[in-house]
C-alpha cells in the first residue's frame, strides 16, 4: 500500500537550537557530540545519502514511538526532521538502493505493526524514500509497506537491490520490487532461522544473521529463494553484527564481543559487568594504524573501539550515555572522507562518535 509519509516537518535542532553540544574525552583523541535529542528511545539507527536537499550522508534513526528520523549537517550544528511515523514501534533501519525507478537510496525500517515490541502482534517493513517529483509538494516523503509478518520484524538489510528482513517468526525474506511500480508484498522466502532472528547485515558474498539462541548464519540469496548455513554458534544469544570484508565481528547477550575470521572465533571484548552489547561494528576508525578496528556498545552505557596492538586487543572507552544503548553504525557523517561513529539508545540521544 502506497501512501505519503505523514508530513511531520518537525525540526530536532540539537540542544534547543544552540550549537551541538562536544564531550572532550579525557586523554583522548575521541569527541563525543550530542547531535540531536528526540526524547524517546532509539532502536536503530543507519548512515546514507537519503536526502538529495544536503550534501553528503544522513543519519538515520527509528524510534519505540514509529518515528523515522533523517539528521543531517549544517555548520556547526545537526539538524533532524521527522519524516514518517509508523503505526509501531521501529527496531532498526538501513539505507540502500532498493527502487530501480530513481537513483537514490532508500531507508528500510523494520518493528511491530502496531504497539510496542513486547506487545506481540504482527511486524511490518516499510520503504522510505524522497521524491524529486514531489520537492514542490508541502512533503516530498513517501513511505510503502513492504512486508507485512506475523510477528516482531527485528532485523532489516539492503542486499543486492533487495530489502533483507529476518524476525520473530523465524522467517528470513527477500522484498524487491517486480517492476518500476510495484512491490512484491509477500516477499519471496530464503529460508528458516533456529531462532528469533535479531539483525541481518549486508556482506560481499550475501548477508550474516545473528539469532537469539547462539545461531549466526548466513544466507546466499538466489533468483527463487536462497541458501542459509551455519557460521557460528554460542550457547549466549546473539544480538548485533558489524561485518567487513572478511571479517565478522557479533554482540553477545553475555557482553563478550567476538570476531569471525575464517571460520574460527575470538573474543576480542567482554563489558566489565557482562552487559548486553547491543551494537557492533568493523571498520577502518584509526587512519593511523593499518586495518580494521573493533566497535562495540551496550546496556552500561559505553561505546569502546578496540584497536589492535602486540598484546591483543586494546579496549577504549570513547562515549557515553546516561541509559543503555540500543545500536551502534559507522559511516561518513561529516564529509572529512573518514568513518565516525553513531550510537542511539534508550535516552533518545543520537551520539556522534569522531577521531580528532
């Protein structure tokens, strides 16, 4: 079902309209900002150009209320507008090329139907997307409803012009549109998942699945289906992925944040409190040492990169939060070329993480 994002052009200038608010880490070479601050809490959260208005990449972030927020940059400040609100409680976002009819990326958000996630009752994904045909209308987003499941969508990907979602009815789907305008609804079945599926990356050679029961899989995506197949499992539930070349790096209920590198794991990172981690990430943070760096955040409210060093893995603690977090991404926010980080959570604060 097609229909215009409900046009809630409201404003989430950072502090008040005062400039965005900068932690200076002590002894560190990591900011901490303060972008925007919505007042409700964040499930998920995605970086991507979304918005052809501003130049660059946005950040996007999904809320227990159905709101989907775009923040973007101007000056010294975020500025964030509300751009749909879903019937449900949103878990988490990615952005990606999923419309053959434009050139643009499109936000997939996934969650509940209607009600909060704890509620039960159907999932629901929806596609967003900013129509240049529509920049003369008083609200140029458009939102349809591409998946409609029986229970909680927890997990979301865009892979290969697909939108990827996996949930509590343990089903993994693949939703792409059979032609310019039409969605198939249904969404095509890949396969079945041991557990309640909890988040879907995008990877070179398919996409990675962490379920609540231990299970991490992945799954090779095929014209009528696909291929799931066991990479990894935990006697700990399995909550986020970060994945980059071959490197796969999972958050565990537990607080131990593991790598996946050639089939073998290793346990790079445990929260001193054996916290839930509820993000992870692999990318390149540190242009000042080759390789990729670790990124991990939690329920005690820390956000540590890990950086590796003769001795292992050297944790650092680069932000924090008064509540626990939710998710966790990395991705050019600023236009200076190299990664930051961004983290939502249950303050409704969307933190961006940057290297001095």
């Amino acid at each position: 079902m097609r229909h215009a994002a409900i046009a809630l052009a409201v404003l989430l200038t950072a502090c008040n309209g005062a400039p965005t608010k900068r932690t200076e880490l002590s002894a560190s070479v990591w900011t901490c900002t303060t972008a925007v601050e919505t007042g409700t809490k964040l499930g998920g959260c995605a970086i991507g150009d979304v918005d052809p208005r501003y130049p660059g990449s946005e950040i996007v972030a999904v809320a227990s209320d159905g709101a989907v927020h775009v923040v973007h940059r101007d000056g010294d400040r975020w500025v964030g507008e509300v751009v749909f609100r879903a019937g449900g409680e949103m878990i988490q976002c990615a952005v990606g090329n999923v419309d053959r009819s434009t050139d643009a990326a499109e936000i997939a958000v996934c969650g509940m139907l209607e009600g909060g996630e704890d509620d039960g009752g159907a999932g629901a994904v929806h596609v967003l997307s900013y129509r240049e045909d529509r920049r003369a209308a008083s609200f140029p987003w458009f939102a349809d409803r591409v998946l409609l499941d029986k229970a909680l969508v927890h997990g979301v990907c865009v892979h290969d012009g697909s939108v990827l979602a996996t949930g509590f009815s343990r089903l993994l789907y693949r939703i792409g549109r059979s032609d310019v305008a039409l969605w198939e609804t249904e969404g095509v079945l890949v396969g079945k998942t041991p557990g309640n599926g909890k988040q879907i990356v995008s990877t070179d050679n398919g996409a990675v699945i962490a379920c609540d029961d231990g299970w991490v899989g992945r799954v090779v995506v095929t014209a009528d289906g696909g291929t799931v197949t066991t990479v990894d499992v935990r006697d700990v539930g399995r909550a986020r992925l970060g994945a980059a070349g071959d490197w796969i790096a999972v958050a565990d209920d537990d607080g131990t944040l593991s790598l996946i590198r050639d089939g073998k794991r290793e346990a790079v990172y445990r929260s001193p409190e054996k916290s839930k981690l509820r993000g992870a990430v692999v990318a390149d943070l540190d242009p000042t040492v080759d390789g990729y760096e670790l990124a991990c955040a939690g329920y005690d409210g820390q956000i540590v990169v890990l950086t590796r060093s003769e001795n292992g893995w050297s944790p650092e603690v680069v932000g924090t939060d008064t509540k626990k977090f939710h998710h966790l991404t990395a991705g050019d926010v600023d236009g200076d070329g190299a990664p930051e980080l961004v983290a939502v959570g249950y303050s409704g604060r969307i933190l961006v993480i940057d290297r001095r």
